[in-house]
C-alpha cells in the first residue's frame, strides 16, 4: 500500500491569523479520511491549500510522491486529485449528462483533439453509468438547476469521479441532505472507493456518517492537528472530547 | 429551446436561408448594400458573442478588430494581392492581437476588463488616424478592388452580396461546431463558474484567451468582407461606436443564444432603414426601444423566447403530473 497524498506542515496565514498552523498527515492508498472540527478550525481552508486554490504560506503537499505545492487547480485535477466544494458546484442550465461530460471532457486528449473530435469526448457512456451508479437515471437530460437539492448533491460528487481520480477531496458531501439520501451517498461512497481503489479525505459535520464511513479520523482545533486516529479512538479522545465532540 | 420541434426547426432553417438566396435577386443596389452589411456584422457579432456570451468576457474593442481586418483587406488588395490572403493576414492578426488582449481578462473582470478592452480600442483607431505611411490617415484608402471567386466577378451588388452571405454561411456552421464541441462547454463553466471549472481540470486560462483571440478573429472577418463592400475606408467608422454597436447587436439579439447576433445585427441594420420615415427621431426611438426591451428582458429578445418557451415546457410537465395524478387518485 503506497502513500497517496503527504501533507507536511502547511500554513496559511491570512494578515494576522493563522488558519492553518502547521499541519501535516498522511493518506494511505484506498483510505477514507474523515476530516473534524468546529467551524472555523481551518479545514476548508487546508482543503485550498492543498488543491492550489490557495497558495500555502509554508509547507509541502505530495501527491504520489511529487511535489504539488503551487500547481494550479486544474494541473492537479489533470493529476488524479479531484474535490467537490462545500457549496453546491453544479452547472445548472447543463442536463445532469452534459454536468458529467464537462467535468470528464479535460481528460479526453489534448485541447485541439477536443475540438474536432466527437461533442461528447466519447463520453457518454462512462456519464451514463456513472448516472446509474449514482440512481440518477431518471434525471439524464433534466438540467441541473431543476434537481432537489438532494439530487444535485449526488451529481456533484458524481462529477468529481469523471476524471477517475485517484484522491478525491470532498468538503461536506452530507450538508443539508436528508436521511435517505445521505445513506444513498454513503453506500455509493463506500462502493466506489472498494471498487476503484480510490482514496478519499472527508470533510463532513454529521458525526454518524463520518465514523461510519472513514476508516480513519483527522480532527482538528483552532489551525491544529488535534489527534487522528481509527474512529473509536478518536472519539475516546479526551482532548477531542473537550474541543468538539462533548460540546 | 427544445420545445419547438426538430422538424419545425429545420424547415424554419430552410425558409430563413431560401429568402436569404432568392428575395434579394431584385432587390435593388442599396437594399443589397444594407442586406451585405447585415451579413458583414453579423460575422462581427458572433465573434462578440463568443467572447461575451458564451465565455462571458466583457470586450468593448471588437469594432477595432473590424477595423484592422478592414485595413489588412485595403492595404493587401489595393497592392494587388487576393483577397484571401488578406483573409489569411487579418485572421492570423486579430488571432494573435486579441490573444494578447485576453491577458488582461485573466487578472480583471467586467467593467475593469471593459476599460482595458476601451483603452485597446482608441489606441487602435489612433493608429489607424495618425499612421498615414500605413493607412493613409484621415484620407483613407479607395478603390478598394472586390474579389474573383472561382473566377467570377464580385464587382456588381449581387454577386458580392452572395460572398458575404456565404462567408456568414460559413462563420455559423463553424461557430455551430465550436458551441457544440467539448469547447462549447467548457467556455459556459468559465462563464458560469469559473472556480468550479479549474478544479474540473479546464485550463481557464487558456480558454480565456481563446475566447478573446477567436471572437477577435471574427471581427477582422467581418472587416475583410466590410473593405471590398464599402470599396472606400477612412478610420472614422472604426472608432470607439462601432464597438458600442456591436456590443449592443449581441446583447439586444440576446447574449449567449446563438442567433442573438443575427437578429441584433438585423435591428441595429435594418431599422435605422424602415424608421427613415421618422427622420431626425430615429435614433431617440432606438433608444427608447432598447432601454424598455433592456428592462423587459435583460437577455434580450432570444431571451423573451426562451422565457415564453420554458414557461410552456413548465405547463406542459405540471398538467402531465396532474393527469398521472388523478389517475393515481381515480385507480381502483
């Protein structure tokens, strides 16, 4: 088993605070890391850093062992890493196919192959079953403005498997999805990281789904690594405890 | 606008480009003059509305493209060279100049980038005014030649009239193209969401720059064709009101529709010629027209269609949900 993504002591300052104050861990091939901590803690933040959305004031990202600090977003994509956002990214005057499509189409050849090759990149057939996959059948050639907010949350973590990534960071994939839905998504989650091996960090505030689905926890406090560990370890923390999971 | 039917709109297609063919044939020179300049800038705006519309980048300097794809048409020909040379130069020119211009797009955004692309365009009307060596300055360059196209003669208004149209004929089946392909898409997520797209792998910065170098590239189409159909340019019309005209072709047609720029063009073209008849008020109705169209629709007038059109498809799903339901409600 190899190491897939290696963060060491990455810092973020804006002005006069510090975000993210010297983080560093490591995510194993076929790992779900789940990623805690109050709001405020610095999460979303190391999530830019490490996708190049945000240059870090200090540190290094690996990914596979190459350096990746200050590529930009899409050079990492182009790389395997991909992520969804906090906040609902789809595309909504796109049909939930033509969502998929683009966000497959990079990695069809080069620009100019595109241009004259076929309209979909070759591509729908891997849309439709990651449709199928995902149980959005019904909903092909709906735009995607017009989903349930449910809905679109599956395309969009759909989307960010079109790429056949090998790291997929994704920034609270159960915000404001209901019961249903979120088993759904943890299922599908789980299946696709047993069937394609792909690696996962989490990012998630429903206690219930990141313990049942990461097979390890990351939390952290105030810009810092506060513990990591398997999920019961975690939540025996005492300092964990007192920081988050007690309040 | 999927809910007018295919074959509706095929045989629409049809019709539109027939009347295009035939109804000029005895149209007389003037009528076949507006009818040339309708097509000339139609080219023009469709390159706007790639670079505004689809990619979303605001761009107040595509007149100035016009014009240098016009000077390039008059210096070359009128030096004895053909005309698709000079089409080869202004294309290979504008290409190159508004893939420079793009930069600027990639560190300012709406009005920022608008005073950039403003800024581009005066200087280029300066060159064109003040560079006598080159463009003979306020004296502009005459007895521009019209080409031989497959041997034929251009000189009279019809056939001239045809090259146009056949060249706006081509421009829109490649445009059809670029829209369509994976392109297409991609200049939509740069418009829409542009974060989104980099962390999708689409290389904005690239499109960007594309979109500004091929819209660009329209524009000095446009001024190729423009040069023979005038046979006379000066800088004049170049300056900074053509880029306004053009930029009001694209959002009145309808921004980022892809007829938008036709029906724009036709307006800003035609109805100066049918509100003759209101004399010196022609200009102050224009304005009034588009300031309420503007408040009606801030898409414009594809966008009045595609609102009516969406409605009607909304309509048609919530009575086909009311059937399934009653019939829910009705089954034993």
């Amino acid at each position: 088993m190899s190491t897939v993504l290696q963060v060491s002591n990455i810092k973020k300052r804006f002005g006069g605070i510090t975000a993210v104050d010297g983080v560093s861990f490591d995510v194993q091939e076929g790992e779900i890391l789940g990623l805690i901590g109050p709001n405020g803690c610095g999460k979303s933040t190391l999530f830019n850093c490490i996708l190049g959305q945000l240059t870090p004031s200090e540190g290094e990202v690996k990914v596979d062992g190459q350096v990746v600090t200050g590529l930009r977003p899409s050079e990492l994509n182009r790389l395997g890493v991909s992520r969804t956002f906090q906040l609902l990214q789809v595309f909504p005057k796109l049909s939930v196919r033509e969502n998929l499509i683009l966000a497959g189409q990079e990695h069809q050849g080069s620009m100019l192959s595109r241009l004259f090759g076929p309209s979909d990149a070759g591509l729908t057939g891997t849309a439709d079953q990651m449709i199928a996959f995902f149980k959005l059948g019904h909903l092909a050639d709906e735009p995607a403005g017009g989903l349930s907010y449910g809905q679109q949350k599956l395309l969009d973590a759909a989307m960010a498997f079109m790429g056949g990534p090998r790291l997929v960071l994704l920034d609270e994939p159960a915000g404001g999805v209901n019961l249903t839905m979120l088993a759904d998504l943890k299922e599908r989650l789980s299946a696709i990281n047993r069937e394609k091996r792909a690696t996962f960090v989490v990012i998630e505030h429903n206690m219930e789904f990141v313990m049942s689905l990461c097979s390890r926890v990351m939390v952290m406090a105030e810009g810092k690594v506060l513990a990591i560990g398997k999920p019961d370890e975690v939540r025996a923390n005492p300092a964990v405890i007192e920081a988050y999971l007690g309040h | 606008m999927t809910a007018i039917p295919r074959a509706l709109r095929i045989a629409l297609g049809i019709l539109v480009i027939a009347g295009l063919i035939l109804a000029p044939m005895n149209f007389n020179r003037y009528g076949l003059f507006i009818l040339s300049q309708w097509a000339v800038m139609t080219i023009a705006a469709i390159g706007l509305n790639l670079t505004l519309g689809y990619a979303g980048q605001v761009s107040l300097a595509q007149g100035a493209f016009v014009g240098i794809g016009a000077y390039s048409a008059a210096i070359l020909t009128t030096q004895g060279m053909p005309l698709v040379a000079a089409l080869g130069v202004a294309i290979v020119l504008c290409f190159a100049v508004g893939w420079i211009l793009g930069y600027p797009a990639l560190r300012v955004q709406h009005h920022y980038l608008a005073f950039v692309t403003l800024a581009f365009s005066t200087l280029a009307f300066l060159v064109f005014r003040n560079e006598d060596w080159l463009t003979k300055g306020i004296y502009g360059i005459s007895n521009i030649p019209r080409p031989h196209i497959f041997g034929i003669a251009t000189n009279k208004p019809l056939p001239f009239y045809y090259v146009c149209l056949g060249s706006l004929g081509i421009v829109t089946s490649a445009m059809w193209w670029l829209i369509r392909s994976p392109w297409g898409r991609a200049f939509l997520a740069l418009r829409e969401n542009p974060v989104r797209a980099l962390s999708l792998g689409i290389d904005t910065r690239r499109y960007t720059l594309m979109a500004f170098a091929i819209g660009s590239a329209l524009g000095g189409v446009a001024g190729v064709l423009y040069a023979p159909l005038t046979q006379y340019i000066d800088p004049v019309p170049f300056n900074q009101s053509l880029s306004l005209d053009l930029l009001m072709m694209v959002i009145v047609g309808g921004a980022g529709f892809f007829f938008g720029p036709f029906l724009g063009a036709m307006i800003a073209v035609l109805l100066p010629e049918w509100l003759r008849f209101t004399e010196g008020y022609y200009l102050m109705l224009y304005a009034v027209a588009v300031i309420l169209l503007l408040i009606y629709s801030p898409t414009g007038i594809l966008g009045i269609l595609d609102r009516i059109l969406a409605e009607r498809r909304t309509k048609t799903a919530s009575a086909l949900r009311a059937v399934t339901k009653s019939r829910l409600e009705t089954a034993p």
